[in-house]
C-alpha cells in the first residue's frame, strides 16, 4: 500500500563501487542495487573489456557477480579474463542467448550483480521476431529490468549501436533502464570516453577517460596532462583551449595550418564542428584582420577528442591567426572563451573551473573574457574581441 515518502527506506540505495576509477566517477560511486545499466558503444570500443575488469575487480571484493556472454564462448572470456587479470573465483560466466534459461541461472546463482553481454542477443522463444528485432529487445529488456528491480540486483546490459552511432533497438530501451553510458573514441587513437548520457542516482555529463593498451583499459585521471604531453611549445598554429567536458575541465591543443594562395581552397576540422570553424573564419576575417578566403585552413584538437561546445571558439581564432602570420601564441597561454558574429569574446559555463585547471597544469596567463578573475599565478587577461586576442595572444 502507499506510505508516506520519509518512510520510505534507502538502505537498499547504497551503490556498490566498481572500483574502476573513472568507471565510478562517471557513476557517481558506482552501481545502486536494483539499478539496470545501459553500456553502448561502436563494435571494437572495448565495452566488454570494461565490463569484465569492472566485475573481476568487485569480484575480487566479495560481490559475487555472475556474466551471461550471449556472443563469446565462456573460453573466449576466460583467456581475456587473463590477460585483463580479472580472474576471480566469485566472477561467473556462462554462455547463453535464452532469456528463460538466463533467469534459471540468476535464480539458481543469486548474484549480486548481473551482466548481459549483450541485449540485442538475447532470445525469447515465446515472442516473435529473431535476437535484436524490436519486440525481442524490449521485452527481453523489461523483463531483466523487472528482475532487477524484484532481487535489488544491479545489472549491466551491454548494447550495440548502428553505424550512425545511435542505440540499436527500440528507443523504449532507454526510457526504462535506469543509466545510459556511451562508450567511444577515435578508432585511430587509444584514448576511450565514457559519458553518462542518462543517470536516475546521480548527475548526467559525466565524463570518463581511459587509455586502451595490451593489458586492457588503464584510467586517465589527469586528463589535461594527458592531452598536452607531446606539444611543441613556440609552433605557430598551436594554441591551448579550456574546454568542457560534461562536467569535467579539460585542457587540449587546438591545431591550425593554413595554406594562402589556394585556386580551390579547403576547410577540413578533425574535432572540431566544421560549421563552426567556418564562422570563425568568417568573423576573423571581417573583425581579426585574418584573410583566408584563398587558403586552405584545417584545423583539430590532438589527441582524439572531439570538442563540441563554445568555449574552444577563442583558441581555435587564435590557432588559425597564428597559423596565418606566422606567430606563435605567447608561451605559457591558455585561451577560453566564445566568439560571436560581431567579434566579441562572451562568457562561457564554468569558466572559473576551467581557469583552475590551467593554474593547475602551471599555465601563467590566459585571454577570457572581461567577465574572468585572476586566480593565483595565473594571470587573466580580459580581451573584448578577436582583434584583441590577437593582439594580446601573439607573439
């Protein structure tokens, strides 16, 4: 029957760690009991490396967590167990695509945590349709989430996606589970990010980092290290963005090379949104002083991530006008900041987070906008518009 909300127990709340680092900060803790987690990604990406490590390591602290490999031989697990070192005798694994022989196998091993590797594989024989149809995901997945919630056990499903990077399946399948994370990268790259694209117990935007190596996924923790390690200080075309990642600062090298005199110039962005470098070069161009109507501009963000938000916009100007003159970006600067259509250089979210991070990382001086602070020995230098970027951030 109904009962007042502050009766309402919350014991059965308390989220049980991954203990996968960035695999817990995107999930704020770690796995709630009861909870149904949905983990997508492109073929190759690594999902089921993550999620085997992320069960032998809770294994190896006394959950007993139980793994139904619904497109690999439980041999095939058992040698990437190995190498991962994610053996574990409380980690079972068992090879199977029928839903009712699946839920024989979590009544008769009662597992604190349930993974299905994966969903669009799973069979009824009692429904119509053939593994990955429409009505075949989702009624296999209701009927998972259904168990989840009755045993307060967690469970991850594993799901694929298609080639235009959306979930495969009925889009019924996120409204009912409780967390979505997206797992990807650049295939050329060995760099992974995980986002929570959904999350009922905790903040959504999350961002995870990992590197993909022979032994397995290994945490990137101090990501802007990470993306700023193999730069070439006093390169013209480079310049040092604070950007935002979900909820994450972040600093990453923004790359421009232009080439003048073009019978046919290009535009090519690697990382970044190819209308807005457009724009931006369009705004330099009437308000920078930075003609490249006749040249060729490409332009990236190294590493493998791909910005899609505002506040690259100052140091993707600055890159491209370095490039153009010839002039590198003063030493020891990070830029932040959007640009509009008029030129002017506006504020952008979190902007104190972002500039913390480049104090962080031993950065002296960086062009924001009028709004920013000085913080420590970083020194911030407000800047209206890209003619003043410019001029302030070029050698």
């Amino acid at each position: 029957m109904p009962i007042p909300i502050c009766d309402v127990s919350v014991h059965t709340a308390a989220v049980r760690p991954t203990h996968v680092p960035e695999l817990d900060r995107v999930l704020d803790g770690g796995l709630v009991p009861g909870s149904v987690t949905l983990l997508a990604g492109e073929p190759g990406m690594g999902k089921s490396t993550l999620l085997l490590q992320a069960l032998g390591s809770m294994a190896d602290r006394g959950a007993r967590c139980l793994l139904v490999t619904a497109e690999e031989s439980a041999a095939q697990v058992r040698l990437r167990a190995e190498r991962l070192g994610a053996l574990a005798s409380l980690l079972l694994v068992v090879s199977e695509t029928s839903l009712p022989r699946v839920l024989a196998h979590v009544e008769e091993v009662r597992p604190d945590v349930l993974a299905v590797d994966s969903i669009q594989t799973v069979l009824d024989p009692d429904l119509p349709g053939t593994p990955g149809s429409v009505s075949q995901v989702r009624d296999c997945a209701y009927r998972l989430v259904q168990l989840a919630k009755e045993r307060d056990l967690a469970t991850v499903l594993v799901g694929h996606v298609t080639k235009e990077g959306t979930l495969a399946g009925p889009r019924v399948l996120e409204h009912v589970v409780d967390t979505v994370l997206s797992f990807d990268g650049d295939r050329g790259n060995s760099l992974r990010l995980l986002h929570a694209l959904k999350h009922r117990f905790g903040a959504t935007h999350g961002l995870g980092l990992f590197e993909m190596t022979d032994h397995g996924l290994v945490d990137v923790p101090d990501a802007s290290s990470r993306f700023l390690v193999d730069r070439r200080a006093g390169a013209p075309g480079s310049a040092v963005a604070a950007v935002l990642e979900g909820t994450r600062p972040l600093l990453v090298e923004v790359q421009a090379l232009v080439v003048p005199d073009c019978a046919s110039p290009r535009r090519s962005a690697a990382g970044v949104d190819p209308s807005r470098l457009a724009m931006l070069l369009a705004v330099l161009d009437q308000h920078g002083g930075v003609e490249t109507a006749r040249s060729e501009v490409y332009a990236s963000v190294a590493g493998g991530l791909r910005v899609t938000e505002t506040g690259a916009d100052l140091a993707l100007a600055l890159a491209v006008g370095s490039a153009r003159r010839k002039q590198p970006v003063f030493e020891g600067t990070v830029a932040v900041g959007e640009i509009g259509l008029g030129g002017e250089v506006r504020a952008v979210a979190a902007l104190d987070r972002r500039l913390d991070e480049a104090a962080r990382l031993g950065f002296t001086r960086a062009l924001a906008p009028p709004s920013a602070r000085s913080r420590g020995h970083l020194e911030v230098v407000p800047v209206h518009d890209v003619s003043e970027a410019l001029a302030y951030g070029l050698g």
